[in-house]
C-alpha cells in the first residue's frame, strides 16, 4: 500500500508566505506506539505542504534523544514531557534551555506487574499487602528518572499507600527492553507506554493492573520538543512543524487509522512486533470491559495538543515531591517560558485547528487531589502525605 494515497493532502501555505529557514528537518523518536503522529507525517510526507523535508531516526532511549537533542543530533523529537523539563533544570544531566512545541497524545500508558506479584494483588486486595509477600524488597521500572512514567508510578505507589522511596528500589529502563526484563524475573513491575504492557500480557509475563489515565484522566504524555535555541533561530520552520505534526494528529482520528498506523508500526524500523498488539491498545474507542483504560487520544478536534503551562508545572510539582529539586516559587514561570504556546496558536490558526481554553481548567488524580489553571503550585507540592 502507497501511503501517500490514503489521505488528501493539506491546503499549501500561500505563496507570499516566507518558506521555513530550513527545510530538512531530524526527528528523534522512541519505539512506541505514541510515536504515531511522527510516523504518520513522514509515511502521509505532511511536511511538503508546509515547505518541510522530515527525516525520522529512531533512538534506543530516552537518554539517547536527550544527548542527541543537545547535540543538534536531532532537530526535534518525540520525547517524554518531563524529559523536556528535566534538562530545563539540568537534572541528572547536562542542562540546556528547552521548548515544548505541542503536546503529541494523551493517556496510552499502563503499570504491569510480574505474575506472581499481580496474583498476590487480586488475592490480597491491597498492593502493601501483595508486596509483603515478596519477602524482598521489590524492584520496579519506569523509562527517565524524570519522564512521565516515573511520574505516574510514583503518584500510582503513593496512591496505594506505599512509599516510592523507601519502599521500592526504582531502575530506569528502556522501553523495547521492559518485557524481557521482566520475563527474566528482574522486576516486580513497571510502567511504560504500549504496545509493551500487551506485549508483556501476551507474552504471559505480566499483567497490566492499571492505567496511566486512572492517575490522571487524559493527561499529557508526549510532546513534540526541541532546543529553545533551536525556535529562536529557525521560528518559521518550528511553526511549519507544529503545523505539519497536527495534520499528522489529525489524520489518526479518521476512520480506520488507526488499523493502519499500526501495521506500519509494526514494521521492523519502527516497533517491529505483531500490529495486533499495537492495534489493541490504539483503538480509539472507549471499551466497556475496561471502563478504567482511557483510549489514547492524539488530537479530538485540537483538544488534545495545546501545550497548557499548567500541565507543564504539574511535573515540577511532582520533582518537588520526589527531592529532585528544592521547593521553589517560580513553576508557572518555567513552564510558561517552556511551552511555546504562542507559536503554537499561529500553528493552529494556519491549518484551521481549534485552540482550547487554559482559564479554569481543573484535573482530579486517583488520589482525589485536583490540579488546575489556577492552582497554587507551590501549596500543592506540599498537600501530599507520602513524599520526601
């Protein structure tokens, strides 16, 4: 199947407008299911109507699009969100100034546990009560020490009444590598973005207990970002590729997209495993058996890839929380400087999608603590019981 012939091709800018300073750009991405927006703007070429020539090279982690960012390795990438903001402060890592262009997908994350410890969680009733059986400390992974999954397991812990600190040893592993550690019994469980928690339950070698989107109902997860100095030199052709990934964002809400996106997934450059498994957790409709698991969500009308500061500020609540950092007053700032939300609205008005409102906002977690456009930032890092 030609790709190029399974979409029309978006409106051309006008011809007066200026071309983008560059027109080859690199694109940095993961072997995940959310790299979808990147592989659907290369495969449909979404770039050419807006003057951009996309080149996509996978990484084997997220350090790897980190260092390749910094490097000028990579233009922009597909990257965790609060990878973005880790290396705005300089945690764990050289630190650089970072912009978050548009926000790429929501929900589509999950936390799978080895057999043996998800059977003492469905016999037990509690996960403090599963995880005194180990007689062991128990070991768990994310994919970043500050990237969303590392997020959304602590939160997860806490909200089960067990501390992420003391109570767990933590490791950082690469996503592709996630089921093969588990398999050989190295973990006791883990949080990552699909397909591999499928592919751990497929495989027999785990069992998903609970979804990303039961810890915060639609949140952000990936995010198209880059080098601030990287928008400051080349502003039209960042705002070519914002507008070239939202066609992208666009074209998987179509009808049967998404069967297809995963059959290109699957392919060897991509993920390289069963487009059954990929398919299954991108369906994008809501699944009664399931009700917990929120569908992965890439764009809903524009909805969906507003970079809203005050999702940004939630992560640095969260490294507050952890003792990556000292308490400080300055969160909105930062993630009012990160997000580039202006260039995104000039993005969004050229290829006609709707920019939803950031006033009055408000997010409730699992743990019944809300998080909005108005919260207090620096009071809300300090209202959680387990922290450092």
């Amino acid at each position: 199947m030609n790709p190029a012939t399974t979409t029309t091709a978006p409106a051309s800018e006008p011809c007066s407008a200026p071309p983008p300073e560059n027109t080859h750009l690199r694109l940095g991405y993961v072997a995940l299911a959310d790299a979808a927006p990147l592989v659907a703007a290369k495969l449909l070429e979404f770039g050419h109507a807006h003057g951009l020539t996309l080149e996509l090279c996978k990484q084997p982690s997220w350090a790897a699009v980190r260092d390749k960012l910094l490097s000028g390795d990579l233009d922009a990438a597909h990257t965790l969100y609060g990878l973005a903001y880790g290396v705005q402060l300089g945690l764990g890592g050289p630190r650089a100034e970072m912009a978050v262009l548009m926000v790429l997908n929501r929900n589509g994350q999950a936390i799978t546990l080895s057999n043996r410890l998800a059977d003492a969680f469905a016999k037990h009733g509690t996960l403090r009560a599963a995880l005194a059986t180990l007689g062991r400390k128990p070991v768990f992974a994310h994919t970043f020490p500050t990237g969303t999954h590392a997020m959304w397991l602590n939160y997860w812990l806490a909200a089960q009444g067990v501390d992420p600190l003391r109570e767990i040893d933590s490791v950082a592993i690469p996503p592709p590598q996630m089921v093969a550690a588990l398999a050989e019994d190295r973990l006791d469980g883990l949080c990552v973005g699909e397909p591999w928690n499928a592919m751990a339950d497929a495989h027999g070698v785990g069992r998903t207990v609970a979804y990303t989107s039961e810890v915060w109902p639609d949140h952000p997860e990936k995010v198209l970002a880059c080098r601030r100095d990287f928008v400051d030199a080349y502003p039209r052709t960042s705002r070519a590729l914002v507008q070239t990934v939202l066609e992208a964002c666009r074209w998987l809400d179509g009808a049967g997209h998404r069967e297809e996106i995963a059959r290109w997934l699957a392919q060897p450059e991509y993920i390289g495993i069963d487009a059954a498994l990929i398919a299954a957790r991108l369906d994008n409709r809501t699944d009664a058996a399931q009700p917990r698991r929120l569908p992965m969500r890439f764009f809903d009308d524009g909805a969906v890839n507003y970079p809203h500061p005050f999702e940004g500020a939630w992560f640095l609540t969260q490294f507050e929380r952890w003792g990556m950092i000292d308490a400080r007053g300055d969160y909105d700032a930062i993630a009012a400087r990160i997000n580039q939300t202006q260039l995104y609205r000039e993005a969004a008005a050229r290829v006609n999608v709707a920019v939803p409102r950031d006033a009055g906002m408000t997010r409730e977690l699992i743990d019944g603590k809300s998080w909005g456009s108005t919260s207090p930032s620096v009071a809300y890092a300090q209202r959680f019981p387990i922290r450092r």
